[in-house]
C-alpha cells in the first residue's frame, strides 16, 4: 500500500470514528422552522389553521391578491386652490381605449364649498357629491391628464338626477359604451343617501351620451337592506353576463353598515336582477372589483368587520378573505384591462385611479383623484409592492390626535383615580 493510499484509508477511519451517526428519522416535535407552503399534517391552533384555510399562501409576500400601495399626484387638473369650490372624485374603472387611458368622474363646480342639507340651496351644495356632473379625462401615460369636458350633465327637475349625477363607471359592451351613475332627487343629506341607479350610452368613449332615462338598478323593496340607496355601481363582464356590484348603507346612522350586493343582466338596459344571496360583502364603503383567474377579486375599504381587506371569489358570489392590507386606494377605479372579456382567466391590476377627500380644512371641503400603484397583477412581479410594514412619518399618527372634549375627559379622569 502507498504512502498516499495509507494516509487516505487513516482519514476515512478516523472520520467514521468521529462522526456520530444521523438518524433521518428524527423529525422536530414542533412546527417546522421552514413554514410549509401546504398546511402540515399535524394538530394546529386556530390562529395556524386560519393561515392555511383563509389566506391564499402563508406568506403574504407569496401571495398574489396581497400588495401594500403607493400614490402618486396627478397633474393637469386645476382645484381653484383649493377653496373647496371644485371638487373631483368617485373615478370609474381607468379604460385603455385606442392607445389614451379614459376615466370619467364625479366634478362638483360650485360658488362655495358644502354647506350641509340645512343650508343648501339649488346653487349652494349640501355634500362633496351634491350638485355634481359626471366629467372625463384623458391621459397617455395614467400621470398627467386632460380634462376634456362634461359627459353627463344634470337632466331638468323631475327627471333621475336632476339634483345630482355622482359615482359614474363604465362598461364596453358589443362596440357600445355605457355610465352608470347615482341619479339623486333631492339633496344629499336631507333624508340620508337615498337614490337608484341611472345609465347614459354611447357609440364613442367621447360621447355624446344619451340619456337611457329609466331608473336601471331600482331600489330595494321597504324594509330591505337596500331600500333607500344603490351606490357606486360597478359593471363587469362574467360568465357571459353583466355583473353590476353596488353598495348600500343600511340600518340607522351613526351605527349604519355598509355592505355590497350584485344585480346581474343580459342586456346593459337591463332588466337587472339581483342575487339571492345579497348582499355579498358585509363590509367595504368604496368597492372595486377586477378579474382574478377564474374568479372576481374585491377591495374592502372602511366600514365593516373585514375593511382593509382584499377578498376573492372564484364564483364570483362568495366572497372570502384573501389578504389583509393598509392604506387601500378610496374610491378606486383601478385600470382593468380584461374587465370585460376576462373569461375566467382574470390577470388582476397594477394601477388606478382614486380620490383623497378634504385635503385642506373642512370649511373647503372637497376632493382630489391620484394615482395609485400596487402589484395585484399575474403580470406583475414587483417585491417592494409585497411589504407588509408601511413606514409612515410620526406626523401622520399625530394627525389622527385626540379632541379638545376627549383630552378633557382623560385629564378628568386621570385626576379623579385613587380619591
């Protein structure tokens, strides 16, 4: 045996004297350090078992209806300064239409800013949404943007709208456009919300519209969830049919709910029937709604147990928890390319369209559109959108201060303990 054959045979036996034996049936008792992307065959708490039955993925940096977001000032639109006289806000889906984004809007042009219901007049506006007409715009690049003029203005009194036309969106349906809007006809405020659903068509995303006239989405019978309003409506293609999600606020200020329902036609005229199952999100103020495989993905912003949400339905009807996330857009109108012919293949949104009310003080109310940008897209892949710790500047949080009365009350109360 060489010298060199003897050294390596030494080697091997001393390591094999060394070397305490593995057994790799040793499994660890607990959950695995490496959290598995199924749920693991073994007992789980609740808080475990929710990450694995309610959530997409475990991770939410896996999961593709999680995003965090970011926002973006528009330019091209003028707010007097911000005086509360002008107004702009409830976008419609964000459509690419001929190589031009188009979005249509709720515009209030007013001599002052609200006054309330107790002050209001035919000139003087009760809410950010009273006296209102539904405007467009345009853009290349969904950054800057430019006005191009009314597309829907209030009809003559006593005709649906007369007192206001808000909240548009749009669909595209065999070569034809169509705005559903709230129809108001009375002011904002004087009763509560009330009003139903109208509709405006045209053969060019730039008009002219005709007015259908008709209430399209009628009001919920007396004594339904939906009795005295249907608000933001919200048209997709689905199925093969037109799936108009809306919402309604229900039961007595200030401890109303807001929940979302479904109307569903063939036709965009109508007539719209509304599911069984109504309402079909219990929460969310401001909902938009877009393609997602072969399901419908929704935004739940404020109002409710599950606000701050972004649930999912494969069905498009049963709406369950997909992710839990912050600072979701108000108001969205996300830009949807497959809005109307997804079939069932949904690819999901990056950007849109949404507003920020009262910028300035209260005594100028009003509201102003931005960008938003999120990664909620199959085609999308970017990390920086997937995080889950939003870092805001302290003066955000001490925005949100106590009051006069409640600082009082603590102060009050702090003195009184231990006599």
């Amino acid at each position: 045996m060489s010298n060199l054959n003897r050294f390596l045979f030494a080697t091997l036996v001393l390591v094999s004297v060394v070397t305490p034996s593995v057994s790799f049936a040793d499994e660890p008792s607990g959950f695995p350090w490496d959290i598995p992307q199924s749920k693991p065959d073994r007992p789980l708490s609740a808080a475990m078992e929710r990450l694995y039955t309610n959530y997409l993925t475990p991770r939410p940096e896996d999961n593709e209806l999680f995003s965090s977001f970011k926002y973006t000032r528009l330019e091209g639109f003028d707010y007097h300064d911000g005086d509360g006289t002008i107004s702009r806000r409830d976008p419609s889906k964000v459509l690419r239409i001929n190589d031009k984004y188009y979005v249509w809007y709720t515009k209030r042009d007013t001599d002052t800013p609200p006054q309330g219901a107790a002050k209001c007049t035919d000139t003087i506006p009760s809410t950010d949404w009273d006296l209102c007409e539904i405007w467009y715009a345009t853009s290349n690049d969904g950054f800057t943007w430019k006005e191009q003029g009314v597309a829907v203005p209030r009809p003559p009194k006593p005709q649906v709208g007369w007192r206001s036309v808000a909240t548009p969106d749009v669909l595209a349906w065999k070569g034809k456009y169509y705005l559903y809007y709230q129809g108001f006809m009375e002011a904002s405020g004087t009763k509560g919300d009330h009003c139903p659903v109208a509709m405006s068509y045209a053969d060019s995303p730039d008009g002219p519209w005709t007015v259908h006239g008709d209430v399209v989405v009628p009001n919920g019978a007396p004594g339904e969830w939906d009795q005295f309003s249907i608000h933001d409506p919200y048209p997709l293609i689905y199925n093969g049919k037109i799936y108009l999600y809306y919402k309604a606020a229900f039961g007595d200020r200030p401890e109303y709910l807001v929940a979302n329902g479904l109307a569903m036609a063939d036709d965009p005229a109508g007539p719209f029937v509304k599911h069984p199952l109504n309402p079909l999100l219990n929460s969310g103020h401001e909902t938009a709604y877009f393609p997602f495989k072969e399901g419908i993905a929704a935004f739940a912003t404020t109002n409710g147990n599950e606000s701050n949400t972004i649930q999912y339905a494969p069905d498009g009807i049963n709406f369950q928890i997909a992710a839990v996330t912050s600072l979701i857009p108000i108001a969205s109108g996300p830009h949807v390319p497959d809005a109307f012919d997804s079939n069932g293949n949904g690819r999901g949104i990056s950007w849109g369209l949404s507003h920020f009310t009262n910028p300035g003080t209260w005594a100028k109310s009003h509201s102003i559109l931005a960008r938003f940008d999120c990664d909620l897209s199959l085609d999308v892949d970017d990390p920086a959108m997937k995080n889950t710790h939003v870092w805001l500047k302290p003066e955000i949080y001490f925005s949100q201060g106590l009051t006069k009365a409640q600082r009082q009350q603590r102060e009050s109360a702090s003195h009184s303990v231990g006599k």
